[in-house]
C-alpha cells in the first residue's frame, strides 16, 4: 500500500535555505506528498500597486515548503521525485520587473550608469479550466491569453559540507533553477549529500518563458503531489530530468558558458555510460543530435540544460526504470 502524505506549511514554517533546517516530515521511500506551496513572494503581492520591495522583506523571497527526510537516503544515493501533478492554487498570478534584478538591467556586479529600471507588478488572471493565463499591459491596453504550462522553479536537497544555501541560489543541489522543463510527467534526480536528503520545492509558475529574463515567471501559489523514491549506491553528480520522451542534465554556475559546459559534459559522459560509448563517440552523438534549453539568466547562478531524446539511446536501462515505475505508480492514484 502505498503512503500518502499530505502538508500545507503555516508562513511561519516556509524555509528560506537548502540545508541549515529540521525537517517538517520524515517519509519513506515510495512516499506520495501532497503539498502546498507559497509564491516566490510569499502571497504578498497580491495587486499591480504591491511593489515586492514595499510589502516582502529580504531575504524572505523564494519560500520553499519543506524538507522532508527521505529514510535510509546516505550520501553516495540518488533521490527520484516524479512529479504527478501540479496545479495553481488561485485564479490569479503576478510577475514583475525589479530595479537591479533579471537580465536585462545593471546590477551590483554589472555596475552601470543608466537609470534602474521601473518596479512594476503584472497581474495575470488563471483560468485553469480553460487552460489559459491571461496577461495585461501595464502601460497600455493590450491583453493576449497564454497555455497554462505549471512548474516549479525551485526544487533540490541539502547541500554538503554543512553548506546552508539561500533558495534563490541553484548549484549541483538544485535549488532556483527555473527551467520550465520541471512540470508534471518529470523524473527528477538528486545527488543525497546528508542523511535523509532533505528535499524541498517551491517557486511554483503557471508558465515561464526560457531565461526567465525579467527575473520572475508568473508566479503562482501549488498545490503539488510528488513521489519520493531512492535510488541506493548510484550517484548523480548534477540534478537531471527525464521524460517520457527525453534525458536532460542540469548545469548553474556563472558565467552561462561554464553552466552550458557542465551540463552538455554530464549529458555526455551520462550517454557515453547508458550506451556503453566512448566518451568522444557520446561527444559527437550528443553534438549532432542534442539540445540545449535556458534555464534562468538573472539568478546568483545561471541555469542551462542539456536534452537528448530516448529514442537515440533505445536500450539504455536508466536509474533502473525507476521513471516509468513511477510513472506507474502516479496513473494508480487517478485509477
């Protein structure tokens, strides 16, 4: 039988770092948890005159719900999170533009000159029945529906070494990643680096265009169900993904080159192991046939995937089948 766990945090229990934190609930693996999460402003901005740097207080930005502790995960041990479903908890969204944050203003390391941009707020109506979020000009009267497309932006494991790291900030943990390829249907893989793993996950969107460019997606309360699961004695050097259709290896570092490097090497020597290639072999499978989607441009770290479809790899055995098992495991709850 499988366990169901079902947590919605008080805002006095949201956590603000990977690691450094007790966690909320200790699960087994296997484990189905259904769970709420807060925006990336904590509900405060609820209207276009909610300006973030009036109503939030830094550094509480980037709430995650959680960690929970994973029994019998060690370092050395891979946690699996299969995302079954995510769903935006409320009929509106916001977005916004901050002066010293996103991709296209200077910044504290990218001094310049010119005028910060304008803080503005962009609210967005959600019609999940529809599918639909709809956007609306600020400064005209120009409105146009996008899909709904829901992930999460946050999601990750305590770093090592006693390392306590600001949600904000994605690394080999996880962490504020911000790539729309983590919505329902995804296998996500973690290296455990403490006991128990401590995983949690935030930063819900309704959608997100890739980059996150202006420096927010359009942030959204969750209500999210995952699959907790551990894969004991493999180890995963980077967070990766898999779907049905693909393999994906994550990379954040700065500058974008070295998070381009780090995932198109873990892409390849993962490939180059899956397929029993050579290393320079993998490196001209994946060069032809490869992809390359943005993650964020505008966080402490920048954020870049590395995609490769399963059809070129048609006997690897990967993670042990653990996504499609999962993956069945996620179709008996809706049976």
């Amino acid at each position: 039988m499988t366990d169901i766990v079902t947590y919605k945090p008080s805002p006095d229990e949201l956590a603000y770092t990977f690691g450094g934190r007790e966690p909320v609930r200790r699960v087994r693996p296997g484990t189905v948890v259904e769970l709420y999460t807060e925006d990336c402003f904590g509900g405060r901005v609820r209207t276009v005159d909610d300006l973030p740097s009036v109503v939030c207080e830094f550094p509480y930005l980037n709430p995650v719900t959680g960690p929970f502790h994973v029994e019998g995960a060690e370092p050395g041990d891979t946690l699996a999170v299969h995302f079954v479903s995510i769903t935006p908890a409320r009929d509106w969204a916001v977005s916004s533009t901050f002066p010293h944050f996103g991709a296209l203003t200077g910044t504290h390391t990218t001094a310049t000159l010119h005028p910060p941009l304008d803080e503005l707020v962009w609210r967005y109506d959600v019609d999940l029945a529809a599918g639909r979020v709809r956007y609306h000009a600020r400064r005209g009267d120009y409105s146009v529906e996008m899909p709904l497309d829901p992930m999460h932006g946050t999601a990750g494991v305590a770093p090592g070494a006693f390392e306590s790291r600001m949600t904000i900030v994605p690394d080999v943990h996880g962490g504020n990643m911000d790539t729309p390829e983590l919505r329902a249907g995804v296998t996500a893989y973690f290296g455990v680096n403490v006991p128990g793993a401590l995983f949690a996950l935030g930063d819900g969107h309704c959608r997100q265009g890739d980059g996150e460019v202006c420096g927010t997606g359009v942030e959204a309360a969750m209500n999210t169900v995952i699959i907790l699961d551990l894969i004991k004695g493999v180890p995963t050097p980077t967070p990766r993904l898999e779907t049905d259709a693909a393999l994906m290896s994550i990379g954040s570092a700065r500058p974008l080159e070295d998070a381009y490097r780090m995932s198109q090497h873990d892409l390849v020597t993962w490939t180059a192991a899956l397929a029993g290639l050579d290393e320079l072999d993998a490196y001209q499978l994946v060069s032809q046939a490869g992809q390359a989607p943005v993650g964020n441009v505008c966080d402490p770290n920048y954020t870049m995937l590395a995609r490769l479809e399963k059809r070129y790899l048609p006997t690897a055995e990967i993670y042990a089948g653990t996504h499609d098992r999962l993956r069945g495991v996620a179709g008996s709850l809706h049976s």
